[in-house]
C-alpha cells in the first residue's frame, strides 16, 4: 500500500517537473542528452524515495533541481574523461540544423561555450535563475543567503556576458 502511495506521488512529482528539468539539461548539454539526464535523474530519486520511504521533501522542485546539478556536474566530469562520447560542438544540435537556422544554432554553441568557460557555481547560478528559482529557492539548495545569491549571480551574469562578447567578437 505504502509503495502505491510513492508511486502516485512520484507519477505526480514527474508530471509536473521533467519539462522543466529536460529544459535544464538541454540548455547544458543539448537536446539530444536531455531527455536521458531527466530520466536518469528521476530514476536516482525513484531509488532513494522507494529506499527512504518515510523522507518527502520540503521542496520537491529544490531537491529535484538540487539531484540535477549533480548529475550536470557528473556528467560534465565524465564529458572531460570520456570526450569521445561527450561532443557538444558536433552532435548536440546535429539532427535540427538546417541551411536556415545556421546562425540560431552558431548562437546556441557559443551561449553554451560561454556557459561552459564559467565557474561551476557561477553557472549554476545563471541557470537555476533562468529556470526561474528565486533567490531564495537558490541560496537553500546552494547553502549560501539570499543576497549571496543576487550579489553572485549579478558577478556571474557581467562574467558570462563578456565571455559571450569575446566568443562572438572570435566567430
């Protein structure tokens, strides 16, 4: 009875936040990497939610996006050891270029060579924000304050801004 009830929630919890979190991975890695990342981290929680079946979040949403981040950063660590497999330039956008959209998909790589040239913290400022979390909602998942949080992200935000212009200024 119990594991029905964790099945429910979790049908529920999934429904409402993948297309944010398929949102979230492909803004860091594509695409084509996103969909697996979603269901890879859902599968994570799955496990930990059948293991621990007393524990429900606080904030569903916080601890999802909070399991996303360390799976962008395991993720990320494995790109470095295993490139081969991990090529954002040649394959993230691969199967939608057209002669027409060229110049949205150059602007995509170069938002993300700039995303991927900032610190670790600095990013996951930036897209934690972009996702739409507030101050609040970050600083609680990052374990700093509320205006850590904006002073921060306003640093990593004229960071990611003049790593935009150099990469543009070099296409």
């Amino acid at each position: 009875m119990m594991e029905n009830n964790i099945s429910a929630t979790f049908q529920k919890v999934y429904e409402t936040y993948a297309p944010d979190l398929t949102s979230y991975f492909s803004i860091c890695f594509g695409p084509s990497m996103a969909e697996d990342l979603t269901q890879q981290l859902f599968l994570k929680q799955w496990t930990y939610q059948i293991a621990h079946p007393h524990f429900i979040p606080q904030n569903w949403r916080a601890w999802l996006f909070k399991g996303a981040i360390n799976l962008k950063n395991d993720t990320i660590r494995w790109m470095r050891y295993l490139p081969s497999f991990y090529n954002l330039e040649d394959s993230s956008f691969s199967s939608s270029i057209c002669i027409d959209d060229t110049k949205e998909h150059l602007q995509k790589l170069t938002v993300r060579k700039a995303l991927f040239q900032l610190k670790e913290r600095e990013r996951d400022l930036l897209l934690l924000k972009y996702m739409g979390f507030d101050s609040e909602e970050i600083g609680k998942m990052l374990h700093i304050s509320a205006s850590a949080v904006r002073s921060r992200t306003a640093t990593a935000k004229k960071h990611f801004e003049k790593l935009l212009q150099t990469l543009e200024s070099d296409r």
